[in-house]
C-alpha cells in the first residue's frame, strides 16, 4: 500500500526508477554533502556563532529543505547551508564589516523573503535575462578560489607576509602537516571515486589530530538546548535599520546573499537537471518556480534556526548519477540529515586541520565551472577575469560580482553592442558604482 502510493505521489514507474534506487541515489547525496554538518559550523563559529547550536541548525535546515524540495518539486535535488554564502556570512559581513551576526542572520532572513517575492512575481526572470550567463561560471570559479584560500590559511598552509602579502607557511607545523596529509587522503579517496570522501577524510584525519594532542574531545550529549543559542536569535529590525550608519551596507549584503543564491541555483539546477535527463524540448527546466519556492522556505526557515543561506547542492548529480530521478531521493537526503541531527553537536571537537583541507577541495570541485567561460573572447574573458580574480583578493564576493558586471556594462557601452534589452544589466551597473563610491567615502 504505502509502496504503491509512494510511486503514484513521485511517479516512480514513470521516470523509470524504483524505491530502492531512490534510497540508494539519496544515501550517495547524503555522503557526498554531509561535510557541511562540519565544515559549516566551524566556518559561523569564527563569526561567533556557538559551534554546536549551528550544528543542529545545519542539520534541521539540510533537512527541512531537502525534504520540502523532493515534496514539492519533485526533484532529486538536495539543499543545505551553501558554501561560499558561509563564507560571506563570516569573513565579509560579520568579521570585514563588523556587523553582529543575529543582524546577518537577519539580512538572511530578507533575502529569503525578497527571493520569494521575486519568484511569485515573476521578477526573477528578468534578473536572470540581465546577468550575462558567462559570469554564472565565473562567480562559481572566484567562489571556489576564496573557499580554498580560506583552507589554505586555516591550515597554516598559506601565512600573513609583510613584504609579500602571503607566503608560505612552515609545512613542518603540526596543524600544517596534518591537514596536508588530510588533503593527501581525500584527494585520493575522490581519485578512488569512494562515496563519501569528504566526510571519511574530516572524520579520519581529525582522529589523527586528536591522537597528536591537536584537540580535545568535549562530548556533548544532543540536546535542544543547543539550538536555543541561535534559534529565532536573528535581528530582523536591526537589518531593516535603513537609518542607521550600515543602512547601505545592510542592502548590499541582503543583495549579495540574494543574488549568490539566485545564481547559484540556475547553474546548478541547469547542471543536474541536465544529468538526470529531466529538462524538456526547449531545454527549460519544468517546474522551475516550485524548485525556487522551495528554496526560499528553505533559507527562511534556516535562519530562523541559525545558518546562513540554504542553496541546492551541485553533489545532488552524485545522486542523480547513482539512478535518483524523482523526488524521493531528496526527501531520503533530508531524513538521514535529520537522524544527523542527533549527533550534530559533536562537531566542535572536529580540530580545523581536519576540515580546511575539505575546504580546499570544494574550491577545486567548485573551480572546474571556469571551463565554460569563452576565454577567447575579450568581451567574456576580460569580465570573467575580473570576478575571478578580486573575489578572493578582496575576500569579497560582492566586489567579484561589482567588477564583473561593471566592467561587462562598459563594454558593451563601448563595444557598440548594448541593447534596449540591456537596460536591467547597465541598472545594475550604476548601483555597483554607486556602491563603491559609497565605500570610498565610508
């Protein structure tokens, strides 16, 4: 009964799948993305957010929005906290600009609601139509380099240099040396195409740190109070504070955290859905706004609970390539990051010499999407560059957007080639010198 109701409410036999397929493809998903039960509490923690709470806030929105997503989508497409968005939340917002991090949580939480509103009005379409697609690879790439740069330095890898900015650091280093041998041993494990690479490499090199003295395990049994540190600690009024000094500041950063999540989402839907044969003739992905909405529940719901921006998971492929077609494989991805959720808080005694080399590693997964920039035309290349380059540079991602869409504006403008289609793009533009006259004053 239950099984047969199973295959009418995602069209198993239809797509061409079974049950046992579905929990398979799911479990493969799960693998591959539950570094970020790890690695994404570590990374708020430097924002000062308390490590264990952000740990169950990172399983229950995995899971809240992987379920919602198979439910209501019918996709085998997981979510979680993204990679890369953490990064902003942490490095840029709260530690670059000095904003507490319940506003940032705030700042969240309007995205969120502002991603909704565009889906249901069907803004985000225009928003879309003015982005050039060749800077969705570009922002891809630039946010692959600053993930490992930041890997790189939590490692003791990459170090501070007065006369040459950075240089490198002492490998014989304890910390150093044991996450390059963590680096040794995922990279082999994904060489070896082992399921899961990531988190047996987190898991087993911080065992090695611990049996080096490099950390200490504090057990802590789960408890929901671990989760009232963050959980509806977000300032939503403090991010609307539109008069005060961050007023312009507080736009941007809700801006970028929409906009990353926006685009991150097209690329990476047009990515699996196309591996899993699931777009129609015209290339165009079914049920697009249901995907969308659900991602924006998603990233509503998380931070309320305590996390940064939830996004869709490029690691769902793994899934897709393993048989996963309908959206019974993402509702098995949140499952198994809600019983997760059980164990979450153990994460703060996971030393960070054994998640930077995961780290790095999702930047080199991430910077692969470079391949797909035109590289020899000047018009593609020159923008593209620029993204690149000053996301991790100027530890940034809001400058690497700036500069690519700017500099992909002027020439257009010179080039002779702007359109009365271009009117949103050249919009856009303005506002990004407008901002950096703006930091300029500030």
């Amino acid at each position: 009964m239950i099984l047969s109701a199973l295959d009418r409410f995602f069209g198993l036999t239809r797509h061409g799948t079974t049950i046992r397929t579905e929990i398979l493809a799911g479990l493969t998903t799960f693998l591959t993305m539950a570094y970020i039960i790890v690695v994404n509490p570590n990374m708020l923690g430097e924002a000062g957010l308390p490590v264990a709470a952000v740990a169950v806030a990172t399983c229950l929105a995995a899971g809240f929005g992987s379920i919602l997503m198979g439910l209501m989508s019918n996709y085998p497409l997981a979510l979680a906290p993204g990679m890369g968005l953490n990064a902003y939340f942490t490095y840029t917002v709260v530690k670059g600009m000095g904003v507490p991090w319940e506003t940032a949580l705030g700042c969240v939480f309007l995205s969120g609601v502002a991603f909704l509103i565009l889906t249901v009005a069907g803004v985000r379409q225009i928003i879309i139509n003015a982005i050039p697609k060749s800077l969705f690879a570009s922002v891809a790439g630039g946010v692959g380099l600053f993930i490992a740069f930041i890997g790189l330095k939590d490692a003791g890898i990459i170090v501070s240099n007065p006369a040459t900015s950075v240089s490198l650091g002492d490998l014989t280093q304890p910390t150093a040396a044991l996450s390059l041998g963590g680096l040794v041993l995922i990279a082999a494990l994904q060489a070896w195409k082992v399921k899961g690479s990531m988190l047996i490499g987190i898991l087993a090199t911080a065992a090695a740190g611990w049996a080096m003295g490099l950390a200490h395990v504090k057990p802590a049994a789960y408890s929901l109070d671990a989760l009232s540190s963050t959980a509806f600690r977000l300032n939503i009024a403090g991010a609307l504070n539109l008069k005060g000094g961050l007023g312009v500041a507080l736009v941007e950063i809700v801006f970028v955290f929409l906009f990353v999540d926006l685009f991150d989402n097209v690329g990476t839907l047009v990515a699996v859905t196309k591996k899993a044969n699931l777009v129609d003739q015209t290339g165009a992905i079914p049920r697009l706004n249901r995907i969308l909405l659900a991602d924006s529940f998603a990233t509503i719901f998380g931070s309320m609970a305590g996390t940064s921006t939830v996004t869709t998971y490029v690691e769902s492929a793994a899934g897709v390539a393993e048989g996963g077609r309908t959206g019974l494989t993402a509702v098995v991805v949140g499952m198994l990051f809600l019983v997760a959720l059980f164990f979450a808080p153990l994460v703060q005694a996971i030393p960070t010499a054994a998640t930077a080399p995961a780290l790095i590693l999702v930047g080199a997964l991430m910077i692969g999407a470079l391949a797909e920039v035109e590289w020899e035309d000047p018009m593609v290349a020159i923008p593209a560059f620029l993204t690149v380059i000053i996301v991790p540079l100027s530890y940034s991602i809001a400058n690497g957007l700036a500069f690519g869409l700017t500099s992909h504006a002027v020439l257009k403008l010179l080039r002779g080639k702007a359109r009365p289609a271009d009117i949103p793009l050249m919009i856009l533009a303005v506002l990004f010198v407008a901002r950096f006259i703006y930091l300029a004053k500030g």
